[in-house]
C-alpha cells in the first residue's frame, strides 16, 4: 500500500508541476489548491461584496434624470427622457424607465445613489480612467495592484477559500491585483471544479489525500492537507451547481447569469468575501436610446433578482452590491445621437445595510468643467465607506490617503 501511494504521489507531483492537471481557473495548480482550499464549515456571517462595473462610461445623466431642471431638455432636445417616462424618485430626480429593478430597490429602502462621483482632473481615456478608479493612483505612481488586492493582503492570509473571484471571459480588472493574493478568473460555474487530466491522475489526488500524516515532511503536508481541501471545494462547488434551486426568475442575459453564479457560490458557503462582474457596451457615442436602455434594463433586473435571491436563501445581511462607471458622459448630447466622454456620474450601493436615498447633491448642469458635471464626491469616499462599514478595515492603508466615508453602509 505504502509503494502503492509513493508511486501515485511521484506521478501527482509530477503531473502537477508538468502542468498537466487542468483546474479551469485562470491560475496555477498549487495557488487554486492554496486558494480554494475548503474549511470544513460554512461561511456563517462573514460579509460579502459585490461589484458590478458598469464598463464604458454610463451616462449617469440619464440614469439618475433631473426631470425638473430645464437645463436638462435644452441641452438634450433628443436625447432627455420624457418626464411621463421618468420612475420618480422625489420631485426632481428619476429612475430611466428601463431601471425598474433599480426602482423597486429604492421602494424597498435597499437602494443608495451617490451622485456626482469622481476625483479631480478627470481623465476621459477609457483605460486610464478605469485604472485611477481600479488602483487609485494616477499613471505617474506605481499601479502594481488593486484597491480591492491591497484590502486582500491587509485582511491576511487566514481564510481557506478563494479570498476574492472574478467571474468573466476578459482580462482580470486591476482593481483585484495583488502582490501575494491571487485571485482566480472563471468563466463559469461549471469551470469552477477540479478537472484531472485523466482518471489515474484523478486516483493519485485522491489517494494522496486519504494517506496518513507524512511526519516531518513538510512540503508533502502541504500538498496533502491541500489537495484534500481543493477535493472538497470542488465537491462543494459541483454539488451547490447542481443541487440549487431557487423561485426567482433572472432575466436572460449574461450579466444575470453572473450574479446568478455568484448567489450559487454564496450559498454554497464559500468564504470568499469579494466578487467581481462586468457589463460591458456604455460607451454610447452614437444611437444611444436603445443601447443604453437595454444595458440600464439587464442591470437593473438582474441587480434586483440577485439580491431577491440571496434574500431567499437568507443572506440578505451579508451581501453589499456595488457599482462604478469610469466616467459619465457630457452634459450636451452629440450629432449622432449620443453622448460623448464625460466626468462624474452616479454610483450605486445596494443591499439591506445602505442608508437608502441619495447621498451628495445632483451635480449642477450649468456650473460646468469644460462642459462635463463636476464631482462633488470622490470615488474614494465611498470605497472608505465599504471598506470600513462594510468590509470592517482601515481604508487608509488601502487607499493611501485618508478620505471621508460617505454616509451610504450601515
């Protein structure tokens, strides 16, 4: 039995450092076992973030619609939303009529608009805007990581799973960088699952697992404690892929089969405490109503039957949705029935711990920077307010200054 486990452990460590054990995660074999090693209790009540980065540039302007400021129709003779369209908010501000999911969120007190967020000398190229907001550094200071890596490495390596997971086909967002944490990118669900290269590699992961303790051997240790630990996790994940059900309907669109994945995950009982998404087709400089009404309507929708998910399976007090746009888009419309890159827009917190309504005053439409909305709250402001209210840690350190949380998290 003995010459039987060394012979398969031989091969396992060879197949494994070959590269031949195929995990689906973006990552190498011994970080996804050092990352997605499984504790043997669920997450109990340990909080979770969720970020959707609405990718392009959303036209806050007619997101958030200053329905009563004339202003607003002057500089958008095609583009303004009729105000019988409008979902009202208060007697000045409204909902685009796609964002009815965003709308019962806010009847449910489960919705927080921050409004004219940004940082000062707005940058207007798509990749630089979105790494100040990923990094919070300007290109002149070194960006190596991310605001959420930088939270990851002060929150410490105690945690057994994934401690955060990008969910989508593209490159992994700055925002996750981190010089010690690795954080896996997975397209799916299905992904999400040890996958051997054949069936004796298989039986070598698992008789390496069952073995007795090696003793002194300390590397063996690892490997063992960790393999048998990557087994569970991914029985866990395949069994919570296959065995979840759940009574609200997610519209059909890739975003909600997203957050659909994450609500599976959670539930699951993963301790991963951040998820990554993205929606991507905001940058609307030509025929923008239609574009911009079926994105703002998968967001919505899909926010909403997200956290009507997550309130089913009774994680309602664990989970904070937000989203962030690396610019909005110019006050005045465009000759091609658009908008143009703009500078401060809206964010928006979701969940059963934000302060609901809306947070800083709606930017003026004529007191303008070179014809964009000026910001009147930094984007770091509110990432102070999730790190510290939501996430529990100092925000200084992670964002390398000391900026005042915006009243939005309980």
């Amino acid at each position: 039995m003995l010459n039987h486990f060394q012979s398969n452990r031989r091969e396992f460590l060879k197949q494994t450092v070959g590269g031949s054990l195929a995990l689906g995660l973006g990552c190498s074999a011994p970080r996804l076992f050092t990352q997605a090693a499984l504790a043997a209790e669920q997450a109990g009540g340990e909080r979770v973030l969720v970020v959707v980065q609405l990718t392009g540039g959303n036209d806050g302007l007619n997101t958030v619609v200053p329905y009563t400021d004339d202003e607003y129709r002057r500089q958008r003779p095609k583009l303004a939303i009729p105000t019988d369209r409008v979902l009202k908010l208060n007697d000045q501000l409204g909902l685009h009529p796609a964002a009815r999911g965003l709308a019962d969120l806010w009847e449910d007190n489960k919705l927080a608009i921050v409004q004219g967020v940004g940082y000062p000398q707005p940058n207007r190229s798509h990749f630089e805007s979105m790494d100040i907001w990923h990094s919070c550094h300007r290109k002149e200071s070194p960006r190596a990581d991310g605001w959420i890596g930088r939270y990851l490495e002060q929150a410490g390596p105690d945690r057994s799973d994934a401690p955060a997971v990008h969910l989508g086909q593209g490159k992994q967002p700055l925002a996750l960088a981190a010089r010690d944490v690795r954080v896996p990118s997975i397209a799916s669900l299905e992904r999400f699952r040890l996958q051997a290269a054949d069936s004796n590699i298989r039986s070598a992961i698992a008789d390496l697992a069952a073995a007795e303790p090696p003793g002194d051997d300390e590397l063996l240790g690892f490997l063992q404690s960790s393999t048998a630990a990557a087994i569970s996790a991914s029985e866990r994940v395949e069994q919570a892929r296959r065995g979840y059900e759940t009574p609200i309907a997610y519209p059909e669109n890739a975003l909600a089969e997203k957050l659909r994945t994450v609500a599976q995950l959670i539930d699951a009982g993963l301790q991963t405490r951040v998820y990554y998404v993205e929606l991507d087709g905001f940058d609307t400089h030509a025929q923008q109503p239609d574009a911009h009404t079926a994105l703002l309507g998968q967001f919505a929708d899909s926010t909403l039957a997200f956290l009507r998910d997550i309130e089913h399976h009774g994680h309602g007090d664990r989970v904070l949705v937000v989203s962030f746009s690396e610019f909005g888009r110019r006050v005045a419309e465009n000759a091609s029935d658009g908008t143009d890159h703009g500078a401060a827009g809206p964010m928006f917190l979701a969940g059963r711990h934000v302060h609901p309504g809306t947070i800083g005053p709606h930017p003026s439409l004529t007191d303008l920077q070179d014809g964009d909305l000026k910001h009147a709250i930094d984007f770091r402001q509110v990432y102070a307010a999730i790190l510290e209210s939501w996430l529990r840690c100092p925000s200084e350190p992670v964002l390398g200054g000391k900026y005042e949380p915006v009243p939005a998290v309980a």
